[in-house]
C-alpha cells in the first residue's frame, strides 16, 4: 500500500492548530512574524504548498523561528530534514515529551521516522503489534488508569521503532496501530488524569500517525477528540474549528451512523460547555435521528467509547445544564440501565449527573445517595470526570452542608484512600 502523499507530518500540525487551509497558515505565520518582532516576513500560500509536498525544502532561518514557534514543535517533527542530514552531530537533539505521569518514562517526539532501506521484521509484525493496542483499549475499562498509561506509552514507543523498519502493508497496520494507540494515551491523559495540554500533544501525535496510514476514519476521531480540549474551558471558536476538521475527515471515509452520531455529541458537549445549551440539545436530537435512521456502515472496532445509552447520558448532562430536571432525570435513568457491565467506568459520571439533577431540586438526601454510589464506582474504576461531577455536587451542596447526609458525604469524599486518589492525579 502506498504512502500517503506530501508533508503529512506539517498538514497534522496544521489542522490541529486550527488551520483548515494553507492559505490560513501562510496569513497566521505572516501576522506570527510580526508578533515575534520579524520584520520584512511575508509567507504565502505557494510557499506553504511546497512545505507540505513531498519533498519539503528546509526553510530559512526566519521562517524556521516562526514555524516553530506558532505550531510548537521542532522542524523534524514537522516533517522537514535538515540539509546536514539526520546523523550528522550538527543536528539538533530531537526534543524529548513526558508521556508517562510522574516521569516513570519518557518518549521522544515522536518523529514518524522515514522508511528503513531494509525491512528488519516479519510480515506478522504489524498485526502482532496491533493485537497489543487492541487489548490495551480493552483493559482501558477496568485497568486504573495510572498503571495502564506507561504500558500504553512504552508500546507508542515501539511502534515508532517499528515504523523505521517496516515497509508497505505491515508499515500501514503498524501506523495505524500506533496512532489508535497515541489516542488511547490521550484519552487517558484527558479524561482520566487531567492533564488537557499535555494531551493536545500526544493527540497530535497520533493524528501524525494517523496520516502515515492514511486513515482519515481514525484522523477524523482524533480532531474531534482534540476539540474537547478547548471546548472544556469555553473556547468555542477553536472547538467549533476542530469539529469542522473532522466532519471533514470523516466525509473522505465510509462513516457509520454510530460514528456520525458520536461526532454530534462531541460537538453538544463542546457547545454545553460554552453555554450554548439549546444548540447542544439540538445537535443531540440530531444524532439521536442519525442512530434511528442507520445506514449500511459498520463501526470501527475502536469506537468502543460511544453508544445510544452514552448519546442518552450526553442528553442528560445537558438538560441538567438547560435546567430540564425532570427531563434530565428520565434520559440519565434511562442510560443508567442501558448501559453493559463494560461501560461501568461511565457509571460514575450518570451517577453525578443524577446527584446534580435531585440537589438542583431540592432533595439533598437523594443527591447525596447518588454521589455515595459515584464514589463506590470511583473505588473499583478511578475516572476523573466522574470525581469532578462529584465536587461539583458537593458544591451545590453548599446550603445543605450542615445536614447529615452531606457531612457523612464529606466523610466518604475525604476519608484517606479518596483523598490520596484525588490529589495524586
């Protein structure tokens, strides 16, 4: 199978930066050289062209601070060679990422290396390796996620090595798998240890891989799961750019309605978190149309994190939001049964949610009984998301704090083993 054509690495860089044209990047890096003090700097859109063809040419000094600067990441890892060459001791040391939480482990950038003039490994290599990404996503909904991150992270790093030394149908599978894996350590990163900026690089980093195997199916999830990144904190114009970027990618691939579906949601959640509640609702009502109606696609077995009782749970996050109460409550109970022994991780944030539903009306003794049955599922699966719906409960709970039911929630929320987990992540 043959490669992916042009700078695949800069064309990655750009669409997560949020620039969905060359020409965007050459009027951003023009106006970037005049923030940066560079004067007489003008790139335009034939220069960036030639930059993301396939033999990009090694830009001048001027053009190289900019780049840099604008995309955060050095020039190999946008996909240029130095004119020096790659093993000359003049070269600059590649940088280095923490990818594994407390430093247990360190992964380079990540450069997708070029291809090896000789092919060191067996044809099975590459669904070997991937049988490995498959059980980790697997293990993702049971394995706490501290101890499952540096596995994921050290298998990242052999798949880069892998990639050096594999060529045609094996490099494809391997790329893939490596940047199936790259999303899982970003998820991780996002949802389970709170660490959005250093996930915004990894994702990065597996939407690079994703455009060595040329999957746009795979790229179009990693750019949606990069738009959660800005929409959590209210930034909707850069959410809503991501989001454009990955329905885009998703129309250059047979999409299944599940997946079309979930593209909605991550779009709700983004504009929930923007307060823009009444759009959520309706992008939720349209993918709720979307799984009514089917089509002829079958999922990719990695779309293993969206389902109807998750859109029902989506649903209900935002009505809580919009003040729906007795709205919320049905579609959070509805999802609450839906849901498989598979996706019990969810649990906690249903649970929080309904929490949040019974204290904005009135009932605090309820409200506390379902952060209690929060924290059970916390104990056997920890999810960061799911302890934040839980603080954000315990806030609401303000007026009630005198109450018994909340101060015996307080003694479950800060007795030794809760308190260590929270404040260790």
């Amino acid at each position: 199978m043959s490669r992916p054509s042009g700078n695949v690495r800069l064309k990655a860089a750009r669409v997560a930066a949020g620039f969905n044209s060359q020409q965007g990047l050459a009027d951003a890096l023009t106006r970037h050289a005049k923030d940066m003090g560079i004067r007489g700097l003008s790139i335009g859109v034939r220069q960036v062209r030639r930059w993301e063809s396939d033999s990009p040419p090694w830009p001048q000094p001027d053009c190289q601070r900019v780049l840099v600067h604008l995309l955060g990441q050095d020039m190999e890892a946008l996909g240029f060679t130095p004119p020096w060459g790659t093993d000359d001791s003049r070269q600059p040391s590649h940088s280095r990422r923490a990818l594994v939480a407390g430093g247990a482990a360190s992964l380079g950038l990540a450069v997708l290396p070029g291809r090896s003039s000789a092919a060191s490994h067996p044809v099975t290599a590459g669904t070997d390796f991937h049988a490995v990404t498959r059980s980790h996503r697997r293990l993702y909904w049971s394995v706490t996620p501290t101890q499952l991150h540096p596995a994921v992270a050290a298998h990242a790093a052999l798949g880069c090595s892998l990639l050096r030394e594999t060529r045609d149908s094996t490099r494809h599978t391997v790329a893939a798998a490596l940047a199936e894996t790259y999303l899982l350590a970003g998820r991780i990163e996002f949802f389970d240890i709170r660490e959005p900026s250093r996930a915004n690089d990894t994702l990065l980093l597996a939407l690079q891989a994703a455009g060595e195997a040329d999957d746009p199916m795979l790229g179009s999830a990693i750019i949606a799961h990069m738009a959660f990144i800005p929409g959590w904190v209210a930034d909707r114009e850069a959410a809503l750019e991501r989001m454009t970027a990955a329905r885009t990618y998703a129309r250059r691939a047979p999409a299944s309605a599940e997946f079309l579906a979930w593209l909605d949601a991550v779009e709700a959640e983004c504009e929930t978190r923007c307060g823009n509640a009444r759009t959520a609702l309706n992008l939720i009502g349209h993918a709720e149309d979307v799984l009514a109606a089917g089509n002829d696609q079958s999922s990719p077995e990695w779309l293993d994190w969206f389902s109807p009782a998750r859109l029902a749970a989506f649903k209900g996050n935002t009505q809580v939001i919009a003040g729906h109460l007795p709205q919320a409550r049905e579609s959070l109970l509805h999802a609450l049964t839906s849901m498989t022994p598979a996706e019990d991780k969810q649990r906690s944030v249903i649970y929080g949610d309904l929490a949040a539903v019974e204290v904005a009306s009135g009932n605090p003794e309820q409200a506390c009984r379902y952060a209690g049955q929060a924290l059970d599922q916390l104990a056997v699966t920890w999810y960061a998301t799911g302890m934040d719906r839980v603080r954000e409960v315990r806030r609401a709970l303000a007026p009630y704090q005198h109450e018994r039911c909340v101060r015996d929630l307080d003694d479950r929320l800060y007795d030794w083993s809760t308190t260590v987990n929270a404040l260790s992540r």
